[in-house]
C-alpha cells in the first residue's frame, strides 16, 4: 500500500515504530496533490515549504518521544498531513472562503480548532476549496473555480466543504476539517464516498470559524474511515472560553467507543427520510444498510420526525437572516478587497460588495435582510424560529426511543457540474436530509454504504442526539468494520 | 395658545471596566494613539466571536438597582444592523427586548419642586468606533469601538429644559457615586440625546416628536430644548405641522438643524445574537450587588440634614460629589464639635482653593483631620477665625499642618492684656475724633476702633478681650 493511501491510525502506528517518517508521509502526499490536483482542484492554496518543515519537527518530536520512552504519550496526530477548508482562520496563511471578497485576508489570529492541531504537531498541507462562505452544495460557487468529484471527474464532489471531501477522496490528504452549516460536511462525504462527521453544536469552537450562520455552524472532520473522525473529532473538541456558544462538557475518548458492537442498540428509521423522487440506488443502499445493521444485532425502530418537512423553508429563513448580518462586515474599508475607483463611501460599499459577492451569496444576503425587515420579522424570522423547536422537540421524542438514527445523507449521488447552479431550489434539495440536524443542534456522521449504478457512492447518515457522537461513532465502526465500502479507492 | 413640552432623554455612559465589552482591550482609551487598543475581536475580522464582560453586566445592575429599576431574571443581547464605517461588524451587538434593567425612576428637583421621571429601560451595548473626516478622505479610529456603553432611556415625563438638565445632572451624580462612569460629558464619556413634543396644555394627546442630537454639555441640552420648543410652537401658532426628524444641536450657531428626514427612517432589523447565549441573572447576584451598593446622593442629603443639622442647601453642596461628601465626614468625625461649622469650611475656603487651582476634590492636599485640627485650633482661641483662612490657604500651598503653620508664621492669636492694652492705648491715643464721637453717643464707631487694634497686632489679637479693653479705656477717661 502507498503512503497516501494510508489511514491516520495507519499511518500513526508506522510512525510510532519508526518505519516511516512524516517528511517521507508528507512528501508522498505533496507528490499525490502535483499529480491529480490538476484534475479534482481540491486544494485553493498549497503550502509545500511550511508542510514539510512542520513535518520535519514532527519527526523530531516522535524521535525525542522514542528517546524518552514517552511514545505511548505520542498525539495520534502528530505527523499527520491534513487539510483545511479555507473558511477557518489559519494565522498567517491566506482565508478566502472561496470568496473574492477575502482574496487578500490573512487572518492574524488561529482558530481554536487549528491550535488544537498545532498543539497535536500535524503537518498543514494546504487550505482546501469551498462554496463561497459555504453557501451551496456543490463547490460550484467558489469564486476561484469548481472542484471536481475524484469518482467522476465530470461532477461535483458536494459542498459546501467539497474541497475538503475530494481531498480525502483523492488521496491528497489523510484528513480533513470542514464546515457543516446545513450538511456541508456530511453531504461532501456522502457524494465522494468518504466519512463526515458533524459534532453537536458547541462540541467544537467556532472561533477562527468565518461565520455563515452562527446558530449553525459546527466545524466537522473528514476521514477515510470512522477510527479517523474519531481521532480528528478528539483533538479538535472542547470548550473553548473565546467562543460562548461552545459547551463545558468533558471530551470523552472517542476511540474507546469504537468496540464493533451494536447488538441490542435502537435504531429509528425516520418515515420522512424516504421521500419520493429521491435516486432508487440510493434507498436501495441505505435501506440494505439499515437491513445490515440489524443483521449485526441492532433494534431497528421506526420512528417519525413529523416536522421534517419544513426544515428547508426554515433553514433558508434563520441560515441568510443570520448570514446578512455575518456578512455586512465585508465593506473593503479594513481587509479584503475594495474596488479602485470609487467615488464616495456609499459607492465604496455598494460596489465592493457588488463585485466581491458571488450570485449565491448576495442572493442569501437579500432573502435574510427581508426575512429580518420591520413588518416580516414575525411572519418569517419569528416563525422560522418556532418551528425550528418544534423540529428539535421532534429530535427529542424520537431520541427518547432509540439511541441513533439511520438514514440518507443525500436524496442523490454526486450530480453534473453546471446540473444544478442555475435552480437553487433543486440545490437547496440536496441538503434536505442534513438541514434538520442543525436546526436541532445534534450530531451526525455519513458513512460509504454503497454505490449507484454509475459506480458513485451512496451515504449513511447516522444521527444522535446533542453529545451522542460516542453512540454515532459506535454505530457507524460497527457498520464499517463489516462492511468493505470504505476501502474502495476512485479511479483516478 | 400654551404648550406643554414632552421631554424623553435618552442616555448613553461609557463604563469604566478594565477591558472592552467582548474582547480583552483595554478601555481606557481616553487620549491613546489611534488603533493601539484594538485586537481581532473588537475589529470585527472575520471568525472572531464576542465574549460577554461580566465586570460591565455588574456596573449596569448596579445603576439598574440604583435607577430603582426591575432587573431582568432572563436577558439577551441582539444585533442592531445598519452600515456605516465605524461599525466594524456591520451590526453592533445591543440589547432590544429582554434588556438587563426595565421599569425604574429617578426624582428630580427643579424650584424646590420634586418630580419623578420613568427609566424606561437600562441597557448594555457596544460602542462603535470614532471617524475623523478630514478634506476628501476619512480615518477610522477603532480605539473606542467595543467599549461598553450603558444605555438609559427615560419616560417621556420631562416638562421642562431645566427638568432635564437636572435629570442629567442627578443621573451623572449616580453613575459617579456607583463608580460605572465617568460620566464626564466633555470627554464624550456621557452622551445624549432628547425627544421632544409639544402638545396644548390640558391635552392628553402626544405630539409629532423631534429627536435631537449632539448635546455634549448640561448647557447645549437646555439651549437646544429651549431653541427646540419655541421653533415647534413657531410652528404649530403658524398652523404648520411639526415634522419627525433627527436635529442636531448647532454649537456655534446655537440653533438646531435637520439632520435626517422621516424618509430614511432606520430599520435596524434586530435579533437576538447566536453568538451569545442567553443572561441567566441570578437573584442572589442581584441581592448581593444591592448590598454593595453605596449610599446614593438622595439618601446622603437627607441624611446630612437630619443627622448634622445642615440645611438643604449645604447638603446639597456637599453630597454633589462623593469625594466631598466623604471629605465633610471625615473632617466632622475629627473635629468633634458641630457639623454645621465644617460645611462652610469647605463649601466656601476649600472650593475657592480647589478652584483657583483647578482641583478637583480628590486631589485636594489638605488633608480631612487637618482641616480638622484647624477648626479646633479657632475653637480653643489659639488663632483667631481670620487668621484661620489665611492658614489654610498656606496649608493648601505647603501641606503643612495647622500648628506648624501658627507656630512658624508667629499668628497665634494673642491674649495677653498688658500687650494688648497698650495697642488699645496706641489706637485711642492715634485718634482722639473718633474717640470724642464715641462719647458723643456715636457707640457702634467701636468696631472701627477694634479694626485699628487688629491691624496694630496683626489681626492676631482676640477679639473679645480686645472690645473689653476698648469699652473699658473709653469709659474711664
């Protein structure tokens, strides 16, 4: 096996017994990037130099570790080649968003969730392509170029966070952080056939994270297996004082959760999750996943989740209401881009917004500004905001039953580049089965259970309740371990 | 026809924490170089998140408490937007509904006539950041952006200029007691802004009211309301309509001008901010702020004026100030004697020192106790109450002490007879006339007489046994 193909555990095992270094690791994945990157543009900005020379400390780190005798103390990550979808804030390293708006940022701050894997010493190898402010499903809206799907090099690899998913796909990296604001994680890795794992809200701080909507985002990892978001999962949690929202609740040994076992586990099967027009290879998957899953011992338990089907309308009130907010900020008085030749302030702000805004994004910024106005703040933001608890109360009863629940990540395999950019609805539909758990806060993962007709990859989505991600995590190895999806490579 | 003005202010304080409202910075800002206190979060880049300053929840619980407001169990901040370059998120994060404080009052005095104004609501907020417009370009200092701002909105239950001048007034003296803020209105650390209405006397009906702005001293805010309300009854006795707009307050030109027209009125589109949980106030916080409240001006005067014995307008002087409020106990504990022989001490000598010297209070360098030991030292007859006034102007020039003062300078008051007698006996000698108009009947021409002795001894002499001498002398000759 290649060095790119390896997992982290992998690759933290053969690092520790000295029989491969993490410059050699690191260089074998910059060699991956030279050769595919071309082709799947997962990444929007590379950094060679710096990977390799974080990679060398890495070394010396395991070295004095072995020197010491200390390397059972050795972080699972150090060493490890990563990526970073280029919304969260790295000090000193370029942080578009995918947006021209941010061409030139350079954040001089770190994001707590960065730290945490500089604390851990893992190698950064590049900042990785995303919608613009996260705001799509396809990466079609970055404003520097689409990211292809490694499976179909003529599809999208899902979005938001579909730089991050082709990465890891593709092997151009072990492991990923992405963002997960209404499925941005989960649907990536659902369409390139890898793991995405969204945590609780406030299980991981968003400080450093660029704010699309704040009630949403969670920063999410993405792997090639299960074992690996529950390492990523464990070096990135906690609380975090410099973000409010983030919850003081112990970070409990992820891997330790994952013993292969789910005999005797409810697993509710939500009536609403198998919707009519959604592909049949992807029911047929998920259902014969469901069906596997019970073979290994669970309970499978059907549930409903009556309000499902106003997540959409409610999610695209709350998620622009709070985005045209986030994002008045971009004015070009203090970063990022400001067009040259303006005439006054107020032409300043309107044309620097006008050309550094992509269609998407300015479409979110109109729709949340009127759904904030005086005379339909109750009709739509109000509103919006007491279904958004009767989903979550939806979650609870259902939770109160079973302890995770199965269903699709995606109502489809990867779609056509160009398919979908010009009806939003038909994308905002691509985000239908993930946009519920944010709304409630809960945590979820999507893992490989299969393949269309066409040979692209269907997910599972696994779901639990706030701080249940042991019980995802759990679920999801089980599955896995039995199961030989996630082992299958693109054709790249 | 009479109208009756409808007054609501509407102020703003910067509070006195260490650090901003969500971030680390320094507050402290007054006079810094541009952009020195500043750091990601108060600038507003992106990914940064608020963090709430507990200090600055405390400092407007305690003007809540003090504004005898209701303090809310349950509290939230909101996002107030609207875009302009001092405002480095696009939005500043403020408080809409749920506000920290609602429903209290404060008394006000105007003519000797007590009247209670609604608090409205007292509430947190951020500060935004200072422009400097200069010839075809504009400068963004964000020094001041984030630095807590205690927001207090009155019930439009002021009816006059003056009542709200002393609405300020009393309102600056309670945020200084409480130590919050500075208050001061030069500095910009205590801004506001007035709505006014006129409506007929007898009527119940609230007019169209005006906002007006920029009113940066006691005096702009009772010029403007005066120039406000005859420029409205103008108006309205012309048969015109009073239209709702923003003015400002023209300094220079001490009238008001139309800032803003109805048409751009503000929608501000708040909600409630997601990056900050709920205020959950515990009642046992609250009790234990009321209890570390200090005496309030209100109750300090009325407690001068029953325990001391002062009148209202000596009470008034002192408890202006806490520092001179404090400074009058002090003196009295030390002095022993009556109250009412302190005030004057310090509202009439120590002021007019403090002011030549442009002091204030809490740079004053004599100490309590030694003003004290001064006032016994009259007491006792050692100097007399004039000489008492020269040695304290010397003991607020050098700090020396009283005694040391009498003692070096040679001013203790001088009671031996035989060297007074012969000074009354050099007067009566110096100045037959007056003494031949003295036994003419002409006897008040004694306290001239006296004066003359004074200034023979220096103004050392005492008083008293200088009139006995005098009255003496002139009947046995």
């Amino acid at each position: 096996m290649s060095l790119r193909e390896l997992t982290i555990h992998e690759a933290h095992r053969l690092l520790r017994q000295g029989e491969i270094s993490s410059v050699e690791l690191t260089q074998a994945l910059l060699d991956r990037i030279l050769a595919v990157d071309n082709e799947v543009k997962a990444y929007l900005c590379l950094m060679p130099e710096s990977a390799l020379e974080e990679a060398q400390q890495a070394d010396a780190a395991i070295a004095a570790a072995r020197r010491e005798g200390r390397l059972q103390e050795l972080h699972p990550l150090t060493g490890i080649p990563l990526a970073i979808k280029d919304i969260i804030c790295v000090q000193g390293v370029p942080t578009t968003c995918g947006s021209r708006i941010l061409e030139e940022f350079i954040p001089p701050f770190e994001a707590t969730a960065v730290e945490k894997l500089w604390a851990a010493r893992a190698v950064l190898l590049g900042k990785t392509n995303c919608d613009e402010f996260a705001m799509g499903s396809s990466t079609e809206n970055s404003a520097y170029f689409a990211t292809r799907n490694p499976w179909d090099l003529t599809r999208v690899p899902g979005g938001s966070s579909g730089g991050s998913a082709a990465a890891v796909a593709a092997d151009e990296c072990l492991g990923a952080l992405g963002s997960d604001t209404g499925g941005s994680v989960r649907q990536p890795a659902s369409l390139c056939g890898v793991v995405g794992l969204k945590p609780t809200y406030g299980r991981v701080s968003r400080y450093g994270l660029v704010a699309f909507a704040s009630s949403l985002d969670q920063i999410g990892v993405l792997a090639k297996d299960v074992a690996d978001a529950a390492l990523l999962l464990g070096a990135i949690a906690g609380y975090d004082w410099r973000d409010s929202t983030s919850v003081d609740v112990p970070v409990p040994d992820y891997v330790a959760a994952l013993d292969g076992e789910v005999r005797g586990l409810r697993v509710g099967v939500p009536r609403e999750y198998f919707i009519e027009g959604m592909q049949p290879a992807v029911e047929r998957a998920v259902r014969a996943a469901i069906e596997h899953l019970a073979g290994l011992g669970a309970e499978i338990v059907e549930v409903s989740l009556p309000h499902t089907e106003y997540a959409l309308p409610v999610y695209y009130l709350i998620a622009p209401a709070e985005a045209s907010a986030n994002l008045a900020r971009y004015d070009g008085v203090k970063y990022g881009y400001r067009v040259a030749d303006a005439v006054d302030l107020d032409d300043a702000t309107r044309r620097t917004r006008q050309l550094g805004f992509g269609a998407e994004v300015k479409r979110r910024i109109m729709l949340g500004t009127y759904a904030l106005s005086a005379g339909y703040y109750d009709a739509y933001y109000l509103r919006a905001q007491r279904v958004r608890t009767l989903i979550k109360r939806d979650f609870d009863e259902a939770f109160a039953r079973v302890e995770v629940i199965a269903c699709p990540t995606s109502p489809t395999t990867a779609f056509r580049l160009g398919e979908k950019v010009d009806d939003p609805l038909q994308m905002y539909l691509s985000d239908v089965f993930t946009l519920s758990m944010n709304l409630a806060g809960i945590c979820g993962i999507s893992i490989p259970c299969g393949f269309d007709e066409e040979g692209l990859p269907v997910g599972l989505q696994i779901m639990g309740p706030a701080f249940g991600e042991e019980a995802v995590l759990r679920a999801a190895y089980a599955y896995e371990r039995s199961t030989e999806w996630h082992k299958r490579r693109p054709p790249l | 026809m009479q109208y009756e003005p409808i007054i609501g202010m509407e102020v703003h304080a910067e509070l006195l924490t260490a650090s901003k409202m969500f971030c680390g910075c320094d507050a402290h800002i007054f006079g810094a170089p541009p952009n020195t206190h500043v750091c990601p979060v108060c600038l507003g880049l992106p990914g940064v998140l608020p963090v709430i300053n507990r200090k600055a929840v405390e400092y407007t619980l305690m003007a809540g408490l003090a504004l005898h407001c209701q303090i809310a169990e349950f509290s939230v901040f909101a996002r107030k937007n609207y875009t302009y370059p001092d405002l480095p998120k696009g939005y500043q994060i403020s408080q809409y509904e749920l506000p920290l404080c609602r429903d209290g009052w404060l008394d006000v005095e105007v003519d000797g006539q007590s009247r209670r104004i609604g608090i409205t609501r007292a509430h947190l907020e951020e500060d935004t950041a200072k422009l400097f417009h200069a010839g075809g370009y504009s400068l963004v200092d964000f020094n001041r952006a984030g630095v807590p701002l205690l927001e207090i909105v009155s019930e439009p239950d002021i009816r006059s200029p003056e009542e709200a001048r002393q609405y300020l007034i009393r309102l600056q003296q309670i945020l200084r007691y409480l130590g919050v803020s500075s208050a001061d209105m030069e500095k910009g650390a205590m801004r506001c802004e007035a709505n006014v209405s006129l409506r007929p006397v007898g009527s119940t009906a609230l007019g169209t009211k005006v906002e007006v702005k920029n009113l940066n001293s006691f005096r702009s805010v009772k010029l403007a309301l005066e120039y406000e309300i005859e420029r409205q009854a103008r108006v309205l006795e012309a048969g015109g309509t009073v239209e709702q707009v923003t003015m400002g307050w023209d300094e220079v030109h001490n009238r008001t001008v139309v800032q803003r027209s109805k048409e751009y009125a503000d929608d501000y589109r708040y909600f409630p901010e997601p990056d900050l949980p709920p205020l959950e106030i515990s009642r046992e916080w609250v009790a234990e702020i009321r209890s570390r409240l200090p005496e309030l001006p209100e109750a300090k005067r009325a407690r001068f004026i029953a325990d001391y014995g002062l009148d209202a307008q000596q009470a008034e002087v002192l408890v202006q100030e806490r520092a001179v409020a404090d400074y009058f106990e002090e003196a009295v504990a030390a002095y022993g004697g009556a109250a009412r022989a302190v005030a004057p001490w310090i509202s009439g000598e120590l002021f007019r020192l403090l002011r030549a010297q442009g002091l204030e209070m809490a740079e004053v360098p004599v100490p309590a106790k030694a003003l004290a030991d001064l006032l016994i030292l009259i007491d006792e007859g050692k100097i007399t109450s004039g000489t008492g006034k020269q040695v304290l102007a010397q003991m607020f020039a050098s700090g020396r002490s009283a005694a040391e003062i009498v003692e070096a300078e040679g001013l203790a008051q001088v009671s031996d007879a035989a060297t007074l007698e012969a000074a009354v006996r050099k007067v009566l000698a110096a100045y037959p006339d007056e003494v031949a108009k003295y036994r003419e009947g002409k006897s008040q021409i004694i306290g001239w007489l006296m004066g003359q002795v004074m200034r023979e001894t220096k103004g050392k002499a005492n008083p008293q046994l200088v009139r006995e001498l005098l009255e003496r002398q002139l009947r046995q000759c």
